[in-house]
C-alpha cells in the first residue's frame, strides 16, 4: 500500500527559505510521478511542481524561479525547497503520487492517486 507523509510545513516571514518533505512508501519512483500540490485558504487545490523519471521536472509559473522540485531514491523522499517566501505562498502543501505514464501530465490533479495529509505553510508579511 502507498503512503506519504508529509513535513517541514510552518510558520516564516517572507523571503526565507522553507523546505517541505514528503517521505513515500510502496511505490518506485520510477514507477510513479510524484507531484506537490497545494490549497490557499477559501481557494481551489492548484498544481506547485512535479518530478517523473522519464521527463524530468514541472513547475507553475508563480513559483518557477522559486522552488525547486528534488527527489532522494535512496531515502524514497521528495523535498520541495521553497525560496524567497511571499504571503501568496501561505496554503497547505500536499505531496501525491501517480501512476508514470507519458499521456499522464503531472501538472494535472486528476492523475494522482495517492495523497498525503498535508503540511501547512504560513507566510507573513
């Protein structure tokens, strides 16, 4: 069975650094694409960034030049460094897992199907 936990998640100032990690058991990265999504308050779940073996690494616009998406094979972790915090950012953060596949988009909620609890991450201005 497939589990992911999800820490790092706190309460910053803006423009620190945060870095959020996910640790998954029962699945092989190379088997899966795995993905941080994340849900501002009053607001819908939006697609962060996203890892997979066969084409490297995704990000969304407001956040490309900021966080950078890394996995560690070894510990089965995804980490997701956050820099140059702004209040914008403050969501939970969600780690999931989706079955690796080239017609399946990682930026895409739908092919994801295994979900962590969630971190929650508070800047301040």
């Amino acid at each position: 069975q497939v589990h992911l936990v999800e820490s790092g998640g706190g309460l910053v100032q803006a423009g620190v650094s945060l870095r959020l990690s996910c640790a998954a058991s029962g699945l092989s990265f190379s088997s899966y694409h795995m993905g941080w999504f994340r849900q501002p308050p009053g607001k819908e779940r939006e697609f962060v960034a996203a890892v997979r073996w066969i084409s490297g690494t995704y990000y969304a616009d407001p956040v490309k030049d900021r966080f950078t998406i890394s996995q560690d094979n070894g510990k089965n972790t995804v980490y997701l460094q956050m820099n140059n915090l702004k209040s914008e950012d403050t969501a939970i953060y969600y780690c999931a897992a989706g079955p690796q596949g080239l017609l399946n988009d990682p930026r895409l909620r739908r092919n994801y199907n295994v979900w962590g609890q969630g971190t929650q991450v508070t800047v301040s201005s």
